[in-house]
C-alpha cells in the first residue's frame, strides 16, 4: 500500500512539473523542479565561443637569409604538424628521365648523414608520438612530420636531414626500384580506373609538356635511375628558394629559430645547389586523345563480378589557381558533382548536383559520371569521368557533351547556392585537420608569397554569380578537347566528332549512316 502511495505522489509530481522536474542524475541526487531550459543553480555562468567565421590566428611568414620561407599557423593542442615543401615534381623533370619524383618520395626518411635506417628514424620520432610521410605531385614535393610541440627541435633537425642530406644507398634505390615496379603493375591491375585515366588525361591535355609529363615512372626508365641522375636533380631544384618550411600548431618565432639553426648554413650531400638549370617552362595546352584498349572483364578482385565497363574522360582547359576565374571554376565543378551510381542519400551528399539529376537519376544503364578540377600555377583541366557498358559508349559521350554545352546556359539561383554553401562547408570541414591546415599554409605561401584566410576565400565563393559561371564555361568551351579512353573501345566516337560535339549548339554528335550493321 505504501509503495503504491508513494507511486502516486511521484506521478502527481511528474503530471505538475514535466519529466525534467523529476530527473535523476548520475550521482543519484536530483533538482527537483528545474527544467533543462533554466540554469542549474551553483553553476558559473557559460562563456560561449563567437563564430565570425575567422581564424583568431593569422599566417605569420619569416625569409631567411638563404631564401628558405618559414609560414605557420598557430593553433590550439599538443601536436603539431610541420614539414618542408619543395617547388619540385614531375612537370620538372623535361631534362631528366621521368620517374625521379616518384623515385623520391619512395626514398624519402631513408637513411641520412644522422640516421642509419629508416627505422632509426621511426624511432626517434616515437618518442615524441610522431609519424612521418612524402608525397610528391605534379609540380610539389611534400615532406611532413605529426609530432608533440615539444619535440620541435628535434623535428626540424630530422626534416632538414631527410631533405638536403639523404644517403641514397645502393640497396635503398634496389629497393626502391622494385617497390615503383610494383606499383605500376598495381596501377595498371586495380579495379579502380580514377589514377590511370587522370594520368592518361593529362598526358593528352598537355602533350609532351610540363603537368603532362608522366607522375609515375614509365616501365622503360625504372633502371635508367641511379644516385647520379637523382644528385643531378637534386641540385637544380632542391635549394633554400624554392622551398618552405611550414608549421601548424607551434609559435612563429620557435620555428624561425629552429630553421635557423638547422637549415641556414646546411649544406646539401650533393654540393652547392644551383636553381640555374631550373625547367621554367609554362604549361602548354594541347588537347587530344589517348586511348587503352584493355579487357576489363577480370578486374574483380572477390566472388561478386565487377561488370565490365568501358570508361571515359573528357576535359577542357580551365585557369591557373592564381587567377580570379578560379573560384567560379570551383564553384562550377562542385555544381557538377556527380559520383558513382550506388553512392548513399542523403542531405550534403551532393545528390542534387547536375550530374546526378541529369545523367545518373535519368540513365540507369551509368554506373559513374563525376567532375574533377585539377589546377596548377599556369593551366588547369576541368573534365568529367563517367563509366558504362561498351555497347552504350557513344551515347554515353553525347551525354557528357551535352553536360559541358549546359555548363555555358544559366545556372538556376538555387543550384548555384547550394554549390556556393557545399563549396564553403568543405573548406571549412576539410581546415578542421592540422595537416590539411599544413598543406594549405605550406602550397600558398610555396606558389603566392602569402597565403589566403578561410574567410577570404568564403567572401570570394559567395560574390561568384550565375554570369560569372556562364563567362569562364563559356571561355572555357572555346578549347579542344582532351579525351582519355580505357577499356573496349569498339563503339567510341572519333576525336574529331567529339570536338564536332563540343563546338555545336546542343553538344549532340555528328549522326552517323552505315549501310550494314
């Protein structure tokens, strides 16, 4: 009876003030009669953060005598992600076999004049919890360290002899000549197509020249590479003013002093260096057509099949990163979108961008249809990958022909802002990660002097107009086209029926009479 009383009391109590009245905590205590939206009493009162949309830190950037550029960006935690960037990669290497930029980022913290191994290495910075890696590209070549700040010292030291004081033993290039050999047969057996084509685009965009020299090591130049050719390299393009030293998480003057005393007076295993022999070639834009007639019936890698699919990439020229059109090409990839026919739902997903409701929602027999921007400090290539069976390959080219005529009509007022708000969200998304804020600081201040904040590059996302997106894809189609085919290749339409295409009003191709089929 006295329990059913007490259920009572506590029900009548529950019926007066609402649940949050009678809430028990976790210390089994409650506050009775206090709802979530009133403060608890004792409680200082919250200071909350203000959102202005700009970081409370700017991008501090010292030269030293020597030429070297120090950028960093403060930010808030225990680690912090510095590394040395390089105006080096493959678009350099026009007087040397290509491959040596990939030769060097596999060789990258091997052994130096300080270290014996690359173990050595890895040991050293285990004890500050810190990890390394090199990634090379087109036109940089990128060394970076994730480490606590209070191994900084030691940090910068071990940067600075992984860079200009490399061994470059005789097992090590062995070595390293059999890990490139097994990546181009990689390449050329994984199921995903995306590296191969881009290489293969550039190649036919920019024939023979500078971004369209080969990012990986052709087959043929694998043994052509020794200590010689690299120390030859190395010394054009490898010297102080043409490098940064960028850091993310630390203080300005710290990283000064420890690039003073680490990289001032360093001198580099190969000699002097000289930027006399420096390729200062500007990009030259070509468009044409590569094709690989590959059997793509065996790709799958478990039990379930991978259809066999033929894939496509046709791109046009766009702009450099440094001029203003930019950011409407920016804006207009992201308008484009696409992905692949299986991609999840879903809001931000970019389901609503062109390429999904004009081509994917509408042709089911598209198992793929996205837009990529790659840009550099001379050119750029806007183009769109799609990927269907071999016997609908023509209709699938007039399909993204037709994409790319649309791109020059006028955008709707609401596609454009969303692109404009999904362009900004993953900028700013993507700035929440120290090393991205590290190869941001690190490729602006490396091409620019300086470097851009956030919030300037939102202001200039959100001044983009539907006129602006109209003018640089109309300026745009005025190129030839770069094509780039992989697969069974029976049903493509010829190079000049594409660019035929291109140049109509409609973007349909040339129609096509056979007398027997």
């Amino acid at each position: 009876m006295a329990t059913h009383m007490s259920r009572c009391r506590t029900w009548s109590r529950v019926q007066r003030f609402g649940i949050a009245a009678y809430r028990k905590y976790s210390s089994g205590s409650g506050y009775p009669n206090i709802s979530l939206s009133t403060p608890l009493p004792g409680i200082p009162k919250p200071v909350f953060a203000s959102v202005d949309g700009q970081e409370k830190y700017e991008t501090k950037i010292t030269t030293l005598e020597n030429g070297l550029k120090v950028a960093s960006q403060n930010k808030f935690g225990q680690f912090c992600t510095v590394g040395i960037l390089v105006n080096s990669g493959s678009r350099h290497e026009a007087k040397y076999p290509s491959g040596i930029a990939h030769f060097l980022e596999k060789l990258a913290f091997s052994s130096t004049a300080q270290y014996g191994s690359k173990d050595e290495i890895l040991l050293t910075l285990e004890k500050h919890g810190g990890i390394c890696d090199c990634q090379t590209s087109r036109d940089t070549t990128m060394y970076a360290v994730s480490a606590e700040v209070k191994g900084l010292d030691t940090v910068v030291s071990l940067l600075s002899d992984a860079v200009l004081q490399p061994r470059l033993l005789d097992d090590e290039i062995e070595m390293t000549k059999m890990a490139v050999r097994f990546e181009l047969e990689d390449l050329n057996m994984r199921p995903d197509p995306e590296p191969l084509l881009t290489e293969m685009i550039h190649a036919a965009a920019y024939r023979g020249n500078t971004v369209g020299l080969p990012r990986y090591c052709p087959v043929d130049n694998v043994d052509k590479i020794d200590k010689t050719v690299l120390h030859s390299y190395l010394r054009s393009y490898y010297c102080p003013e043409r490098m940064v030293l960028a850091g993310v998480g630390i203080e300005h003057e710290q990283l000064v002093e420890c690039a003073r005393k680490y990289m001032l007076n360093a001198k580099p295993v190969w000699g002097t260096s000289t930027a006399a022999n420096v390729d200062l070639s500007v990009a030259q834009y070509t468009g044409g057509i590569i094709k690989m007639e590959k059997d793509m019936s065996d790709v799958s890698l478990g039990p379930t099949p991978i259809p066999e699919l033929t894939h496509i990439m046709i791109g046009l020229e766009s702009c450099s990163f440094l001029e203003d059109d930019f950011i409407p090409f920016a804006v207009l990839n992201m308008m484009m979108g696409g992905g692949g026919s299986f991609s999840a739902g879903g809001p931000g997903k970019g389901m609503f961008t062109r390429l999904y409701l004009n081509v994917l929602n509408r042709h089911h027999w598209m198992y793929n249809a996205t837009s990529y921007h790659h840009s550099y400090e001379d050119s750029g290539l806007l183009c769109i990958h799609a990927s269907a069976d071999p016997r609908q390959v023509r209709e699938m080219v007039e399909i993204i022909t037709r994409e790319f005529i649309q791109m020059a009509g006028n955008a709707g007022e609401m596609e454009l802002e969303r692109a404009k708000t999904q362009l900004k969200s993953m900028l700013m998304m993507n700035l929440e990660s120290r090393p991205v804020i590290f190869e941001d600081v690190g490729r602006q201040v490396l091409s620019t002097g300086k470097r851009k904040l956030p919030h300037e590059l939102c202001d200039l996302i959100s001044n983009v107009t539907a006129g602006d997106i109209k003018r640089v894809a109309t300026k745009m189609l005025r190129s030839k086209p770069a094509v780039a085919a992989l697969g069974d290749l029976t049903e493509l339409p010829s190079y000049e029926h594409i660019q035929a295409a291109l140049s109509s009003k409609d973007g349909r191709l040339p129609r096509m009479y056979r007398l027997f089929r």
